[in-house]
C-alpha cells in the first residue's frame, strides 16, 4: 500500500517517517512518496528521511514525486500539511492582528481565518486531483487551521476526509503518565471544536476519575496543557480543556505576553527554521547523513520547548546537547493518522480524537457540521462516540465559533469580503465589526486580494 505526502518538505516528515518504521508491515504500508513545491527543501527532508529507515536496517521506500498527480496516483492513503505563503505568512498573520491590537495565532482566531483563506482553495485543488486520481484514497488533513479546513473540504463534497489533530492525543499520553497506567488502559472523552474542545470523561480501568482530578492541584499543575489554566476556572467548567482554550479563558494574559516579549510563535518558528536549512544545506547528506539528521533534531528540539512559551510567559531555557539526540517516535501527527489506519484495518477498533461530521453526536448542530470528538475507529467505518446535549458555557463558544467557520467557508467560495468581515466580527476573539473591517482589508492588502 502506498501513502502519498502532499506538502512532504514540512519538518514533521522525517518524525512521521520514523513513526511509521515501527508499524509499517502491520499496516502493509510499502511506499510512502513525497511531493512538495519547495524541491530543494524536499531534497533535504527525503535524504533525512531516507538516512532514518536506513539506520534501522528497514526496507520501506521513500521516493519524491516531480508532480502532485505522480504523487497521488495509486496512493491509499494521503497526507496534506501545507502551509501556504511558508513561514513568513505566519509571521505575516501574527504582526498585522498585534497591530490591530488582537491575537493572531495561526490557528485560533484572524490568524487562523488568514491562514485558511489562502490554503483552502489550494486544498480544494488538490482533493479535486485525488477524486480523479485516487479516488479511494482516505486524505489525513493535517493543514492548520484544521477543523475549519476539514470542514471546507466536506462541504465541498470530498467525504473520505479526516482531520487530524496532535493536540487531543499528547494530553493523553501525558495523563497517562502522570496516572502511572498503560494508555489503552486509560479512557479520556473530547468533545468540541479543533482547538475548542474539553474532556468530559476520564475513566481508568474503567473507572471515572474527572472530579477528582479536578480537585487534584499536583495533577492540573504537572499536565502542562492544564498548568497554564487557572485551577479554580476548571472546577468551575468542571472539564479539563484543550491548551488553545487558553487564548479564550485567559485572552488578556495571552496578548500581554506576546506584546511583552517582542516576538511571536511565528517569529520564533520561522528563524528556527532558517538556522536549520541554512545549517543542512552546508553539508554533505550523503556523505555525512547522521551528522545532518542530528543538526535537524537539534532545532526540532528547540522548537518543541519553545511551544507555548511566549503566549503564556514560560521561557524554557534549558540546555539541549548536540549530537545524541533520538529521533522522536511520531505519537503526534503520525501517531494519530497511523492510529487510524490500525483502526480501519482492524475489527476491534480503537478510540482516537478526530475531525469528522458531526451527524447527531453533539445536540443542537448540523449533521454535516465538522467537531474534534472521541471517535470509535474499526473496519465499519468511523463513528463518533454520542455526546448528546453539552453545557451552555461550551455550547455558546461551539456555536459561535461553528458560524464563524461556516461564513468564513462561504467567504472562501464566493470570494465576498463582506462574508469575511462578517465571520471574524461573530468571532469571540475579536466581537467587534470595525476590527473586522480593518483586519480583513489589510489581510487584503497585504496579501494582493483574497477577496
């Protein structure tokens, strides 16, 4: 079986390849082919990649593809993580909504509004190519922001779409770890939005111990998607929430800190990211291809313990040694889009956190409405577990931030400005029609005309 990977240059590649090495006969996979815009870029991901299944002595085969139709032709499976307008964009989104005087991370709020204005109808491209292509192909949406984009996509007629988010998955690998059990043993229940959900239900061995973690400080405190929050807020909620609830619960702290520090994620992403090809682009990959993939660890190691860090004040400064660094194991990304994969070959299934058609979980939506929700994954498909009727405090931000989505999509199709200004101004994080305006005519400006 094949997986094809659109937009294969993104540094997650060679993390998601590693991943992959360790279950790859299981899931029959014996081809993974890489397709990017940026060659020279994918020259250097597709040699590190090639370096991590040659020194495990694996046979699996990476190849790069010249064209997208190369790339998707045959394929079973297909991954896309792009990022329009690359890293500067980012950095782009986040400076012009600072100006404006609101947040502007990549996902939640007019940063993720700029971001999928210009990645959708690129998208829509490419799924247009696979239902020519490939049409039996499942697509792994990995493009921030990736609920809104999932839910573009399904609107438009592609079905076999899911969307995928780390997030949900890495709090329950730490839960796990905090709790002292084995991940299958332990049970935890989201619910929501893409970077709006909350865990109703966390069951060890079967047992619910939701409230009384959420009177367990040593617990909420050592979590550190939880450690961010306020304790008395999550008592109040009574759930334990996503760390992007973070920019809603604690919206002033988060702009504070950002405005303080001077920088901003994408600041800090995009020089990452330019030390680390800068640095791989001087030596020799083929003559010296660990001494490359530790460069390329390096600065992913840099990038992980910078995740957060400014938004909520904590910069982490220690010290990271060169040169002996392992190559991450892909419980992220890779880990849940893998996960899924076992689950659809598989007739006992597994649980896992994914983007998908609403159809009756939560009351009160559409059925084609997209949500981040627990889901049951085996050879019958993929079914959301039922949620039924959620609290008013969660329902207000689910529906709000549901509009906002849906006429930002509408915005997308028919190209109207007015649509777009009014999605943002319904949107929590900006709840003002003049902020609106300006945010979208100089997203506009800057952009050469998205609308």
């Amino acid at each position: 079986m094949k997986i094809a990977v659109i937009g294969g240059a993104g540094v997650r590649t060679v993390i998601f390849i590693n991943g992959l090495l360790e279950r790859y006969k299981v899931l029959h996979i014996d081809q993974v082919i890489l397709y990017d815009i940026d060659e020279e870029k994918l020259e250097i991901i597709a040699k590190l990649c090639k370096h991590v299944v040659e020194r495990k002595h694996k046979d699996l085969k990476i190849e790069r593809a010249q064209d997208a139709v190369e790339a998707i032709t045959g394929a079973d499976y297909i991954v896309t993580t792009l990022r329009v307008g690359g890293d500067h964009s980012r950095v782009v989104d986040e400076t012009v909504a600072l100006e404006t005087g609101v947040i502007g991370q990549e996902t939640t709020g007019v940063g993720g509004f700029s971001m999928a204005v210009r990645t959708i109808p690129v998208l829509m491209e490419y799924c247009d190519l696979i239902k020519k292509h490939a049409p039996n192909a499942w697509i792994f949406n990995f493009s921030n922001p990736s609920g809104l984009v999932t839910q573009a996509l399904r609107s438009s007629g592609h079905d076999k779409i899911i969307g995928i988010c780390d997030a949900p998955s890495s709090t329950k690998f730490r839960m796990a770890q905090a709790l002292d059990v084995a991940e299958k043993n332990l049970y935890v229940e989201f619910f929501g939005l893409n970077h709006l959900s909350w865990i109703g239900s966390v069951k060890k061995h079967g047992e619910e111990m939701l409230e009384t973690l959420l009177v367990d400080d040593t617990f909420l405190q050592g979590i550190q998607e939880f450690s961010m929050f306020d304790p008395e807020l999550l008592r109040q909620i009574k759930f334990l929430p996503n760390e992007y609830l973070y920019y809603y619960y604690h919206r002033e702290k988060a702009l504070e800190n950002i405005l303080k520090s001077g920088a901003t994620r994408g600041k800090t992403i995009e020089a990452v990211n330019i030390q680390m090809m800068e640095e791989l682009k001087r030596i020799n990959i083929d003559e010296q291809p660990e001494e490359a993939l530790q460069i390329f660890l390096y600065y992913m190691e840099v990038r992980e313990r910078s995740y957060m860090s400014i938004e909520t004040g904590n910069d982490k400064k220690a010290e990271i040694e060169k040169g002996h660094l392992e190559v991450p194991d892909g419980i992220g990304y890779a880990g849940v889009m893998l996960d899924c994969i076992e689950g659809l070959q598989s007739e006992v299934g597994r649980y896992l956190v994914l983007s998908v058609q609403n159809e009756g979980c939560i009351e009160g939506l559409e059925a084609e409405d997209v949500i981040e929700v627990t889901c049951k994954v085996s050879q019958e498909g993929i079914q959301p577990v039922p949620i039924g009727k959620v609290p008013e405090h969660c329902n207000v931000l689910i529906h709000a931030i549901k509009l906002y989505e849906k006429l930002t999509v509408e915005a997308i199709f028919t190209k109207s400005k007015e649509k777009a200004i009014q999605a943002l101004t319904l949107h929590p994080l900006i709840n003002s029609y003049s902020l609106a305006k300006t945010l979208v005519d100089k997203y506009d400006q800057v952009y050469g005309g998205l609308f």
